[in-house]
C-alpha cells in the first residue's frame, strides 16, 4: 500500500461563474462565494497537514474579461484580507502572493504587500495565491533574469541547471516544496490554463466536476485519500 504524502497541493479553483448562473446570479456572486470558501479549505488543508496550498486566483488571461468583473476580482484581495486576516493570524498561516504584482491597481498591490508582511513570521501553512500569474511569463521572466547574469560574467552557462531555473521560477522561495504533489481542478474542466508548467512536471492530477464554491472539505478528503494510494514512480519501477 502506498503511502504518498501531501505536502504541496495546488488548486485551480474554477467555476465561480456558472455556480452564479446556476443560481440564477450575476458572475460576481460566484466569486463572493468562491472566495469565502478559501477560507474552508485553508483551514482543512492545514488539519490535513499539507505545507503550503497554491491557489490560482487570476491568471494573466483573465485581464480579457468584461472590466467591470475585472475590477471585482481586483477587489478581492482586499474582501478576503480584511474579512480572515484574524483567523488566518490564529492559525499561524504565512501568505505568499505570486505574480505579476507590479501589474495590480495600487490598492490591490498595497494590500497583497501588506498581507505578505503581517504574516511574514507565521510559521504554519503557507498559503500561496497565484494572482495575476502566468507560467509562460513566469518562464520568460526566469529566462531573462538568468541571461541578464550571464551577460553581466555572474554566471556562466554551464552553470545553468534545473536546479537554478527552478530557483528562477516564482516558486523559488518554496525551496523543497517549490513542486507540487497534487493539482485539483474543480469544475469539469481539464487543463491547466497556463498554470505551473514547469512544477507540475511528476505532479498528481486530480480532476471533480464540483464548481469551486461548492467544494467542500469532504470532496477534498476524499481526492486526497486516493492521492495517497496512487503509484508515483517518477520514471523509475514499482517497489
Ligand atoms: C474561476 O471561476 C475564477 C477565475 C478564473 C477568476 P470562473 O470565473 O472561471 O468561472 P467559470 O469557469 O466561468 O464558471
Ligand atoms: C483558470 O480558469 C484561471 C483561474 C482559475 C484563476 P479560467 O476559467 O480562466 O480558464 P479557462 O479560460 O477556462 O481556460
Ligand atoms: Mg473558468
């Protein structure tokens, strides 16, 4: 019997938008919903023991959507921090934000920063958003910056390795745990929507047709269980 033990999980929470639907409700409603259900799993993952939980919030594709839903998901940060900064301070969570920062509007930036500095010494759970992440970009910006080292006689190229591009990567600070075990992606969908390409190389694969704000801590208790179970042999045999 396998064992495999969950250390990283990565959620790509979608769905928000037809749970709305479904309810007869505007698309900001299933946001609203998704994002008090952070909460739920947050705390269930830390039960559960995971390290750190990587949630994709807003991809670098999502800025094409109506600017009026644009805006409420820029919004969101600044909900979800004023509303569970306390319980996520109690729990001892430590929060990272990864991407493209730069790019949010000041508000958002300041409360994201913010966030990351009042949790900074926490030592539980790290609890990772990918927002406004985009992993072609992540991969270029990694590119970038090592060539930029290279011309400037930091570095030679020999001295690039798969260890350096993943220190490179957004995930970077992560160090062990940069990759994850498991990836979820709620709502029926199966892709990865330029999501984690480099870390999801020997990654689990978990796929519920449930709609994010629907997924409960049963539904991931249960992923998790048969994620335990699995072979992972990462290229090699069967023990
Ligand atoms: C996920 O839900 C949240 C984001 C991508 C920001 P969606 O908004 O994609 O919901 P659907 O896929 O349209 O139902
Ligand atoms: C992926 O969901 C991004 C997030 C969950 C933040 P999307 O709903 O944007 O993905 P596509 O467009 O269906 O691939
Ligand atoms: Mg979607």
């Amino acid at each position: 019997m396998e064992n495999n033990s969950l250390k990283h999980l990565a959620i790509i929470m979608d769905g928000n938008g037809r749970y709305a639907k479904n309810m007869g409700k505007p698309r900001f409603v299933g946001h609203q919903l998704g994002m008090e259900n952070v909460e739920n799993i947050t705390l269930a993952c830390d039960e559960l023991g995971i390290k750190v939980l990587t949630l994709y919030a807003f991809s670098t594709e999502n800025w094409a959507r109506p600017k009026e839903e644009v805006a409420f998901l820029m919004n969101l940060p600044v909900k979800f921090f004023n509303k569970f900064m306390p319980t996520l301070m109690k729990n001892n969570v430590r929060v990272k934000i990864m991407g493209f920062l730069d790019q949010l509007p000041e508000k958002t930036y300041q409360v994201v920063q913010d966030a990351m500095e009042q949790t900074r010494n926490n030592t539980g759970l790290v609890l990772n958003f990918a927002f406004n992440y985009g992993s072609r970009k992540e991969i270029v910006a990694a590119t970038q910056a090592i060539a930029q080292k290279v011309a400037d006689h930091e570095l030679q190229v020999s001295d690039i390795d798969e260890e350096l591009l993943s220190r490179n990567m957004l995930t970077g600070d992560l160090g062990d745990l940069s990759d994850p075990d498991l990836l979820i992606r709620t709502s029926g969908e199966e892709r990865l929507s330029n999501f984690l390409l480099w870390q999801l190389a020997y990654t689990e694969f978990a796929f519920t047709d449930k709609l994010w704000p629907e997924f409960t801590k049963e539904d991931l208790t249960k992923i998790v269980q048969d994620f335990q179970k699995r072979h992972r042999r990462f290229g090699g045999l069967d023990k």
